[in-house]
C-alpha cells in the first residue's frame, strides 16, 4: 500500500463471560503487529477491539453469579480484559463495548434505517438455539448423546450442551436476499475471505442457500431494544457485529466514517461465517461498502482441542509472560504458527525458541555487536569505512528483507515476514562469524578492516530494531537506544529499515535483551 493509505484493522469483541486465555491473547497479538506495522510505514492506522456484552450467555454468567449483566461486564473488563492488552503489550487505539451510548444509538439508526428499508419483517422462528454460541442451530449442527449427563438429547457439536427449542415471535433480517450478491462478492474480490480453506468452506455453505436470519428476542431483555418495538432485544451477534462501525462513527461522524471504513477483520475461523456472510449481507442491506477482507485464522489447541473458556483447557496469557516476558510471548506465537492453520502451544516448544531464537540468536548477536563497538571503539561509532563484498552483501540482505518482510505483513503471512526478518539475524551471525572482529582487533594494522565490520554489523542491527519493533516492541526499543538511534524506534519507518545509517555513538546494553531463564525449566515442567 502507498504511505498515508487507511488502515483499519479489528479484532473480534470478546465474550464478557470469562477471563481471556491465550487464544483470545493470540488473536489481539496478530491484529496487534498489523498495526504496527503500518503505523510505523506511515498508513493511517487505526487499531480497533473490544469486549461483546449482551445476550443470553453474559445474562446466565451474571444470574449464576449473583449480580447483573452490567455489573459483571464492568467487572471482567476493568479486572481482565482491559489488563490483558497491557500484559500483551497491545497499542489499540480504541476499545469499544457494546454497552457503551455510542455503540447503543448507531445500531438504532442502523436497525431503523434496514426496517424503513424492508430488509426486517415480522416473524415466528421455531428451532434451536446454543447459548453457548449464541447461534441458531441446524440439526446438522448437533448430536444425540446416547449416554453421560444429557443422555438423549441434541447437543451442540461445538459445546457439548443442550440446545434449547425456541419457538418466539421474531423479527427476520432478509438475509436469503444476498445470497447471490455474496457468491459475487467472494468472486470478484478473491482475498476477501481467508485463507483458502476457510474460504472454500464458506462458498460452500453459501451455495447450498441462505435462509432469513432471525435478528430479536422476546424472552430476555438484555440487549439493545428494538427501536420500533420495546418488547423485543436484538439478536446478540447482529448487536456485536455492528460495533466495527458504531465504533468509527456510522450514523454520527461521517467524516471519520468514510475515512476509516472498509476494516481488515481478524476472526478466528469458529466465528468466520458470522463475519463472511451474515456481516457483509448486512452491510449491503445499508448500502454500505463490505470489509476490505476477512483473515479467519488457526486455532490454538490443547490436546488436539481447541483450547477454550467453556472446556475450562485456557492457559492464561500471564503465566508465559511471568516467566519469559512480553516479547518472547509475541514473537513465539507470530513465528511458530503459520498465520491461518492451526498450532500446538507446548512449554518445551517455546523454550526451545526462546534459547536458541530470542537469547542465542538475536539477542546475543546484539550483546555482541555492542560489546565490540564499547571495548574496541568506546562506543564511538566508525564513520566513512570502506566496504569489501562481504559488507555489501549484509546491506544487501537488509535491502532485500525489508522488502519481504513487507509484502508478506500485505498477505497477512506473519510468520512469514518474521522468518524473512530472521534470515537476516542469521546472516549477521554468520558474518561475524566469518569476518573475527575479535582477532582483527589483535592487530592495529587492522584498524580499517574492523571499523567496516562494526560498522557494517551495527547498521544490521538498526534494522532489526526497526523491523522488529512491530513484533518485539520493548527489546527493540532498547535496542535502539543502545545503538544511538535517534528518535524513538516506534517512529522509524518499517519499509525503510534497511536505510538506517547509524547513530553516532553506542552504549552498553544494561542487561541482555533476552537473557537465559533459569525458571525455563520450571516452565517446561509445570
Ligand atoms: O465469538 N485459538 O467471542 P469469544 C485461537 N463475542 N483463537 C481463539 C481461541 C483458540 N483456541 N479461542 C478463542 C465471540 N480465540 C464473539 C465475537 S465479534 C463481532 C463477536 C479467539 O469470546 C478467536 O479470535 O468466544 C475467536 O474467534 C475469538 O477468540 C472468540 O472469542
Ligand atoms: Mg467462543
């Protein structure tokens, strides 16, 4: 994209129920490192997320609680999810909650406008409903447990609950209207859904015909009401889907509508066909323009499942902080699963990466760079060097992984865009490796010869800050101040890292950027 271009990108709201685990933390952190990349390429970027409040499945939480929905949200926010995005490190720019005003009065515009428009008409819905999904459901979509607690009845395939028979007068949203509209739409605009498999799935499902959507709820009233009739609250996910644009200014800021809007939506695949299909055919019913596209990402599992609140398999995101920080949580979930497919999380996976990647790799490339320049040179950076091939080809690599690192965050391939970034780690490694400073350092004669060298590794290294920032944001800061950049590193553009030219002076690093951890073992025992 060129610089200055919007870039909207948001997460999913997340359920109010429970605490957040890491796969909620996994999808903040991708959408998170987006972000930031295109900040720092200069894009106008605006980082959205937030937390999903209403319907059945906060109201029982709350009951089961003793307290009511509101207080409860109150609570778990201000206790866990807003905490979250500091333990992770996450510089959203907005967080939005269905139940705040503003959330509140544009879905009412945006009902009202559908209902003058006729895409809402009165009904009677008869069928099932998982609370746990807050979806209705198919039989397709359940199971009859012969035996065990709910021996006999459907269960949700997802939950493993009962589903509750539902027979309510309802409003239907003429979802059945976009079917072909939907199927064009994911023609003519290939990207908008993925990756392949998710998209696959989802024209799949599209094809087989859409059926109305029933959009309110009679039996409860927590949610927002239906403007034209107070006996009624809208159906939970038209309500939380709806707040990617209450959140920008649809129906009260046009201007920043217009400019922000259309977003980059992150979802994990479980909720992908709610943000393919049900949202975009809402969206054309406004007459307003469909997401830039729909990246449905893997799942993080536990024992082969997928880790979750409701099965109680949630690992919190604080317990891999505590021990091995911030940065390492980010990085070793961006690099060890391909953004899109599935991962594993296993404590001997990620202390085998945290060793040899982030301490041995890159942070001791550093320590080392900077070690050199403040014993041979006192931090007095080498200055209009000469350059053999070998120095070249280190500037060279630089060049040529910025650009990739580049065009993969474009294709949302995060892991990808790291493993480009590393193949310069490597190359640094190997050039020091090769080029001995230390032993040029023996000999006087050599002066020359070992300023291109710490010359040469040291611009590296302001590369790797700046395109690692995104991704490890406090080691690369300190980096950066180590090594003389000016400024701070979050400001330095990403599509031009290669171009760092040097700060004039360095200095030692307190303590190393990822230093070894003696608890690793713990961790992997625990
Ligand atoms: O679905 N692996 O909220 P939710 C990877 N409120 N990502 C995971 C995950 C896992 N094991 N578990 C959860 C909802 N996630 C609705 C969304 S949006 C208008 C409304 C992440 O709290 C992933 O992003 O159940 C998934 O889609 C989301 O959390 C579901 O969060
Ligand atoms: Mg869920």
């Amino acid at each position: 994209m060129a610089a200055g271009d919007s870039f909207y990108i948001a997460t999913p709201i997340f359920y109010v129920n429970d605490v957040p685990h890491i796969g909620h933390a996994y999808t903040e952190v991708a959408a998170d490192v987006l972000a930031r990349w295109h900040r720092q390429g200069g894009d106008d970027t605006w980082l959205l997320t937030g937390t999903d409040e209403h319907g059945q499945k906060i109201l029982r939480t709350a009951v089961a609680n003793d307290t009511t929905p509101k207080a409860w949200a109150d609570k778990l926010v201000a206790d866990a999810w807003l905490p979250l995005l500091e333990t992770i490190n996450i510089a959203n720019d907005d967080f939005i909650r269905t139940t705040d005003e503003r959330h509140e009065s544009a879905v009412t515009i945006f009902l009202q406008k559908l209902y003058d428009d006729g895409f809402i008409y009165s009904g009677e819905y008869e069928g099932y409903y998982c609370v746990g999904c807050e979806e209705y459901k198919q039989l397709d979509d359940l199971l009859e447990t012969p035996d065990g607690d709910y021996a006999g009845q459907l269960v949700c395939k997802i939950h493993g609950r009962p589903v509750e028979v539902l027979k309510e007068k309802n409003y239907f949203f003429r979802m059945s209207d976009f079917q072909q509209g939907l199927l064009d739409l994911y023609e003519s605009q290939p990207d908008f859904i993925q990756p392949e498999s998710v998209r696959n799935e989802i024209i799949q499902f599209v094809k087989q015909g859409l059926d109305d959507l029933s959009i309110s709820r009679s039996s409860f009233d927590w949610g927002i009401q239906i403007p034209w009739d107070h006996s009624h609250v809208l159906y939970v996910w038209f309500d939380a889907l709806l707040n990617y644009i209450t959140a920008i200014g649809y129906g009260t800021d046009d201007e920043n509508f217009e400019r922000r809007w259309p977003a980059v939506q992150l979802v994990g695949k479980d909720i992908a066909r709610f943000h393919a299909v049900i949202w975009p055919a809402m969206l054309m019913a406004a007459g307003l323009p469909t997401p830039r596209k729909v990246f449905g990402h893997g799942w993080l599992l536990v024992g082969g499942e997928k880790m979750s609140k409701s099965k109680l398999t949630g690992i919190a995101p604080s317990q891999i902080t505590d021990t091995f920080g911030v940065d390492a949580f980010r990085y070793y979930f961006m690099r060890a699963i391909s953004f899109g497919q599935d991962g594993s999380f296993s404590w001997e996976d990620l202390s085998a990466r945290y060793q040899a990647e982030l301490a041995n790799g890159f942070g001791n490339l550093s320590s080392r760079v900077i070690a050199m320049l403040t014993r041979y040179r006192d931090g007095v950076v080498p200055n209009g060097v000469e350059l053999t091939e070998a120095d070249e080809a280190i500037f060279a690599a630089a060049e040529r992984v910025t650009a990739e690192a580049d065009a993969a965050i474009e294709r949302l391939a995060i892991h990808e865009a790291l493993a480009a970034i590393w193949t310069l780690v490597d190359d640094l490694n190997g050039y020091i490796t090769i080029q001995e400073p230390w032993a040029l350092a023996k000999d006087p004669a050599n002066a020359e010869r070992l300023d291109a060298v710490l010359f040469t590794a040291l611009r590296g290294l302001g590369t790797l800050a700046v395109l690692l920032s995104p991704f490890i944001p406090d080691a690369a800061a300190k980096l950066w101040s180590a090594i003389g950049g000016s400024g701070e590193v979050q400001q330095q553009n990403v599509r031009a890292a290669f171009d760092w030219t040097g700060g004039p002076l360095v200095t030692p690093l307190d303590s190393s950027l990822f230093p070894r951890i003696e608890q690793v073992e713990a961790g992997t025992t625990a």
